[in-house]
C-alpha cells in the first residue's frame, strides 16, 4: 500500500469522479483575494468547507450527547460573518465543538482508503480537525469535526482549505467495503449527525 501522489488524484478526479468538484492545482487566491489553499497538493488534496452546514456544539437545549441517540438541540448555527474583502467564516468559541461538511463530494474506489487530517494554518490557531477515514466504497460529501483547543475564538473560512486528504490504494480490492456493508453514512450530501 502506497500513498498516491498528485497525478494519481487528478487522473483518478478526472476519469473517475473521485472528487467533485475538484482543482487540479494548490488554489491560493480567488477573485483577487487570498484563501486558506484548496486543491491537489503534493501526496494529498486540500478540502474546502461548504457555506452550508456548520453547526457548534450547545448545551443549552441539551444535557448531553449520546451518539446513540443524537439530539438535534445540542447542535445550533453559528452565524457566518463577512470580512471587508468578502470572506465568509464562523467564530468558533473557545474550548468548543463543532461540525461542518465538505464542498467536495467523494467517491472512494474498492482499493482506497482517504485519511482526512487538519491543515497547519488552522493547528497553529488551535483548531484541530479530528483525523477521519474515508473508507473504501464510501460515497458523499464528508462531515468534518473541529475543536478549538484555544483560549480565544477561532474564524474558520467558508469556501476555503479546512484540511487534507491522503490516499493509500492497496494492491488487491478489499473483501466488504462500506458500499456493500450499507454504511450509515453512505451518499450524505450534508451534514449529517452520529447514527446508530
């Protein structure tokens, strides 16, 4: 097993819809403004977080979190705020939780396995993307989980890289993959919260 480089991605984008939509290139700036890079880097691709979908952490509709049995009410929205050169972003409050979802969807081949890991500008603010795996046979727009381990808020940018995945192909197809096994989390197209 291997980690794949950026020609792989982008032949695997372009001939099999493995990210879409996706940059065949790092992505720094956009409409004369510079971003928190998105796109093929390297060894990896650099994820944006969709403007739809971000969600913090609250108890105050809530005692708790039971991932059995999820309350809705322990999620609120975080109002998205707009900078002087148009940015978009959320604060997220110190020593919080909070979800969000991918702009890119994904479609995993049989072969592959994705490790979604944080982006160093954002782990030198404090934020820390929980590494998630992207499992072979697995379809859909990723939910993400941040912390912000900080004493201040931290701005999280809508539209902009949130963190990077690496693919790893195995050199034979796994046994059962996440499609065939009916995953829980198959073909989510937002933000989807823990199921049982």
């Amino acid at each position: 097993m291997s980690v794949k480089p950026d020609r792989w991605i982008i032949r695997m984008c372009r001939e099999h819809n493995l990210i879409t939509p996706f940059e065949d290139h790092l992505v720094r700036e956009i409409d004369g403004r510079r971003i928190i890079s998105a796109g093929v880097s390297s060894y990896g691709y650099d994820l944006r977080l969709a403007p739809d979908g971000f969600r913090v952490f609250s108890p105050v509709a809530s005692a708790e979190i039971d991932p059995k049995k999820f309350d809705e009410r322990s999620l609120v929205e975080a109002p998205q705020r707009t900078t002087e050169d148009g940015s978009q972003y959320w604060l997220l409050p110190p020593h919080s939780y909070a979800l969000g979802v991918t702009v890119e969807t994904f479609q995993m081949p049989r072969n592959v396995i994705g490790l979604c890991l944080g982006k160093s500008s954002y782990a030198r603010s404090g934020l820390i993307v929980n590494t998630t795996p992207l499992e072979p046979g697995w379809r859909g727009r990723l939910v993400l989980e941040f912390s912000n381990s900080a004493d201040l808020p931290v701005r999280i940018y809508a539209n902009e890289g949130i963190a990077q995945v690496t693919f790893f192909e195995s050199d034979e197809d796994c046994e059962v993959s996440y499609a065939d096994r009916s995953g829980k989390y198959q073909d989510q197209t937002g933000l989807v919260t823990p199921r049982l």
